[in-house]
C-alpha cells in the first residue's frame, strides 16, 4: 500500500523562507489591514513608505507559516491576527512612529456605490474628452451641466456632485471613475505589531497625541503644586517654594506688627491705606471735617485702588519689586493727609 505524498510546490518553500527571514531581520513586524485596496493604491502606499517601511504579501497560510519557522520569542501570538485581507509590514521604527506615519498617508481612489462621501465631491468644469452622444444625457441626469464644445462634452461649471456625508449612487460612482475623479482616500491601519519579543494591539500605539501632551501638561503643574503646597524641594521648584515663603513672611510681619526696616516701606503704605480708609468714613459722615485737598486724594486713591483690584489677584512674578515704586507713591500720599 502506497502512502500519498503531496508535493508542496517551490515557489511556495520559497516564499515561507523569505518572509521568515525577513520577520526575523526586522526590529518590528506588523500586520496591516488592506482591505479594499486596489492594485493601484497599494503602488501608491508602497511608494509613500519608502525608506520608512516595506510592506510584502502573501497567502495567510504562508504567513503562518513563516511566522512558525521565525522562531522567534513570543511571535507566535501574532498568528492569531492572521485573518481576512492582511499584509506583512517590517519596519526599523516602533509601532508608535509607524501607525502615526501611515495614519498620516492617504492614497486616492476611485468611490463604490453604496460608499458615504468624506467630503463634499466636486466635479470641475472640464473636457471629458467624450464624444457627443448618450454621455450627456448621464451627465444630465446626475445633474452635472454640459454641452458639445469642439467635437467633445464639456462640464461646463464646477458642480458638487455628492454632498458630504450622503450615499454615493451606483451611477455616480461610475460617472466619477469615468470622469478619473478619485473623491475617497484609503490609508493603511496598523492591526497589531510585533517588537522586543512582544505583540501589541492598535489599542496600545494608536494614541491621541494633543489628549496626551494635555494630560501630560496637567500631570506636570500637579507635580509643582504638590511640591509647593507640601513644601517638597526640587530643583525646579525651589525659586518658586522661596518666593512663596518669602510673600508668607512679608505677610506675617505686616499682621502681627513686627518691625523690620526692610519693610519699612510696607508699613508705611499699610498706615497710609488705613488712614485713607478712615478718611473716607469720617467723610461720609461730616465731610466738611477733610480738607478737600486731602479729599481729593481719598477719592482718587480709592478709584486707583478699584482699578488695580484685579492686578493685585495676580500671582507675583520677577517685574514683582516694581510694586516698591507704588509704595513710595503711597508713602506720599500720607504726608499729604496729615498735611
């Protein structure tokens, strides 16, 4: 009795080998999806990945195939991705770089009845370099202007054949392809990538970048906050820990009152606004008892103090020691009270 053995052809042992090799000559080997990509737009993808990433195809059950005699650590785990239209993508960048890369590179092509328009699709004034015949009544019916220029059927005005987001018709997807007007855009995905012996998920390198430097931004003046409220020293937060305590201190000096001539000018200006202050309330009550040259500067000390009311909510900053200026302005304005 005879055992059937079937004869795998070479082409086929040929091919196992090569992508194996491959798998394992690159620092990253991915899976894209490439459904719905013509003969056309995958030349053109191809293209766009050059010097970035190569891309190869072949049956899913070579694919397995090499990736079973790669041998490599963990790369069995990308066999279960193996399903459907895929291609092998071997890249030396990691998955992160390469999905936001092809994320990046779109290709046109042609639209299929049935498909939604990503955009409004125009169709611009031009010769279709069709002869006069039924095409114009399809142009008419589509209701794209035209009329017989020259021996052809021109499109006479750019027209919005499809308007975004509505179903492109049977007919006009074959008036667009007609017209070699390629409205849709096809990008390759990125399923699942294999790198540093592990196999990881769209999930895990398709990222929101914007989202991501926000949250990071947000963690960062956290991390300041906590360092300057719980009086944890870093090196970048230290400058702002001394200014915090060194305001702290002004601040506990002026209210309990203890003198220290680096403050002199702050205790100056406290009494000058507190003398202001009782100014404007014996003035309500009998204004006769202020002169009205000391009056006047009640009043226009008040409106000042009004108006820099939002200034002072503002947290200090280095132009901070230019307040000493408004200070001694201040310091006059009591001489001028008590005459």
């Amino acid at each position: 009795m005879s055992v059937y053995e079937r004869q795998i052809p070479q082409w086929k042992i040929d091919r196992v080998e090569e992508l194996a090799k491959t798998i394992k000559d690159s620092a990253m080997v991915g899976l894209v999806n490439v459904e719905g990509v013509g003969a056309r737009q995958l030349q053109g993808i191809r293209d766009s990945l050059r010097g970035s990433a190569t891309m190869k195809m072949a049956r899913n059950t070579l694919m397995l195939r090499a990736i079973d005699i790669s041998k490599l650590k963990g790369i069995k785990d990308l066999k279960e991705y193996v399903k459907g239209p895929v291609a092998f993508i071997f890249s030396g960048q990691d998955p992160f770089v390469l999905s936001k890369f092809l994320g990046e590179n779109k290709t046109a092509a042609p639209a299929k009845g049935g498909q939604i328009a990503p955009k409004d699709i125009i169709v611009p004034a031009m010769n279709t370099g069709v002869a006069p015949g039924p095409f114009i009544s399809e142009l008419a019916a589509l209701k794209i202007p035209s009329r017989v220029k020259g021996g052809s059927i021109h499109v006479i005005n750019d027209t919005v054949a499809v308007k975004e987001g509505d179903v492109i018709s049977n007919a006009m997807a074959q008036m667009l392809t007609r017209l070699g007007i390629e409205p849709m855009e096809l990008q390759l995905r990125l399923v699942v990538a294999y790198t540093d012996g592990e196999v990881m998920t769209a999930d895990s390198f398709e990222l929101d970048l914007e989202s991501l430097f926000n949250q990071v931004l947000l963690g960062h003046q956290s991390a300041i906050n906590l360092s300057v409220n719980r009086g944890i020293p870093t090196t970048e937060t230290i400058p702002i820990i001394i200014v915090k305590a060194n305001m702290e201190a002004k601040s506990l000096v002026l209210e309990i009152g203890f003198f220290s001539p680096d403050l002199l000018d702050h205790y100056l200006a406290k009494a000058n606004a507190h003398a202001f202050a009782l100014a404007a309330v014996v003035a309500e009550k009998d204004p006769e008892a202020i002169p009205s040259e000391v009056l006047g500067q009640v009043q226009a000390a008040t409106a000042a103090s009004t108006e820099a009311a939002p200034a002072e909510e503002t947290p200090p900053t280095e132009e901070e020691p230019e307040e000493e200026d408004d200070e001694g302005e201040a310091v006059a304005g009591l001489g001028g009270l008590f005459g």
